[in-house]
C-alpha cells in the first residue's frame, strides 16, 4: 500500500497508448514531473494543481506541461508555481515558453489578474512544505542537472530515485528515514541494454540491484521509468535480482493505482 498522499499518475520512460510518462501526485493539489496529467486527472482536478516540482528537463517529464496552464485557462483561479533546478528552469523558459514553441504564459495573468504561471528555484538544500507534507531535494546522476525527491509524511515516507545512474546517496537517505519508507527507482533498460543504459544515464535491473543491496532497513520497491518495449524483460530480471534481497520487498512497476 502506497501512503494516502501520494498517487502515481504515470510512470514509463516514453510514452505509447495507456502508457503514460512520468508523473507522481502529492496530495490535492502537487504534481511531481508533468508527463502524463491529462490521462489521469479529472477537470476539477487539474485546475486545484498550483505546484509543479521538475526533477529536470527532459520531454517525457514536462510533456503535459504547457497544456496545464493552458487547457481550463479560462476557470483556473491558482497560479501554478513550477519549481526547479536554475537549469531547469531557463531550459523550459528558452525551448518551451518563449512564444515560438509555446507562449510566454509567465508573462500572462489570469482573469482574476494572478500570473498563470511562476518559477521558482529549488536546489539541494530546499525544502517545500505543504498538506502536512515536507520534500527536499538531492542531486540525481543524470546526463542533465536532475534531482531526486523525498517526501515526508507523518508516518510514511517516500523517495523518487528520478533519472539517474548508480546514486550513493540513495541508501543514505533511506537509512535515514524515520517510519516506513517506500522507494521509487527508475530502471529504464534489460541488462543486456547496459551500454545504451550507461550512456544514457539510465538503471538497469543489475544496476537497480547493486543501489540497493546496501540499504541497512526494510523498505518497499517500486521500479518506473521502464521503456515500455522492454516492460517484459526488465520485471523479470528485476524480480530474479531482487528476490535474494531481504531487505527490499519488491512491488512490481509503479503503474497507476499501484
């Protein structure tokens, strides 16, 4: 059982039909990455959204973005406060919002005379409280400046690996975690895509396997960011690794109503 707090909205690295791209919700009204919005959340849903935290850049994790401070402009109320890295943000500012591939919509207001949209900076010492939750932020080994988050809730925990090679700091930071602790670990290739994975900064389900080994505490796994064609493949490796384990019970993939 995931905590209450939070929901899986998406969670492939690419996107095909009913397979949506990465997107996490925390509570009523926070989304973690943008890739799959439309799929899952009703209108009233999406126009009670006003934070977007991005781990970074890349398309399959800002996909919906733009449609959500554009789809229901006219109803919103809220201003959505997009945070991010420095890099990050001018990425998305400069390719998305820069009136060429998108508007500018943070230099748009809403009827009410709110600006649509905000950007805020986040970096490894942030912490964003809100619903009785706290998130702060590490660095992710990614070919792009990449944060991972973890979310503290009263009693249940949760960490996003985001995209990322092998990272130490994931066993620290679950050790240090009061409570139950549930992990989200991307792994996006079968082992016998390695190459591809290392060059991409990618997981596989051996490199899943030797992030975790170490963990010196129980906690729950969920794997995501798998390519769909590869589904199959990385599950069953994936389980094989992981079964020797007793410190990390294996869920399966992050899919929607996990």
């Amino acid at each position: 059982m995931l905590p209450n707090y939070f929901s899986v909205l998406g969670a492939y690295g690419s996107y095909q039909k009913q397979k949506g791209c990465t997107c996490f919700k925390l509570g009523d009204s926070t989304l973690i990455d943008a890739g799959s919005v439309f799929d899952s959340l009703t209108r009233k849903q999406i126009l009670n959204i006003d934070k977007v935290l991005l781990s970074h850049s890349h398309f399959d994790h800002i996909k919906d973005l733009p449609f959500l401070f554009e789809g229901h402009l006219r109803d919103r109320e809220k201003t959505v406060e997009v945070y991010g890295s420095l890099e990050t943000i001018n990425s998305v500012k400069e390719h998305i919002f820069n009136d060429i591939v998108w508007p500018k919509f943070h230099k748009i207001n809403l009827n009410n005379g709110k600006p649509v949209v905000v950007f805020k900076l986040i970096d490894t010492e942030s912490v964003i409280e809100f619903e009785g939750l706290s998130v702060s932020v590490f660095e992710a080994v990614h070919s792009v400046p990449c944060y991972g988050f973890v979310i503290k809730g009263q009693k249940n925990n949760v960490v996003i690996s985001s995209d990322t090679l092998i990272n130490p700091l994931i066993p620290k930071i679950c050790e240090s975690l009061q409570g139950k602790t549930t992990l989200f670990i991307e792994c996006s290739y079968p082992n016998e895509y390695k190459e591809l994975a290392k060059t991409t900064f990618h997981l596989t389900p051996e490199d899943v396997f030797n992030n975790v080994k170490t963990i010196n505490k129980t906690i729950d796994l969920f794997t995501y960011h798998i390519k769909p064609d590869f589904e199959t493949e990385i599950l069953q490796q994936l389980n094989c690794f992981l079964s020797s384990l007793s410190n990390v019970q294996f869920k399966g993939f992050a899919k929607p109503n996990s």
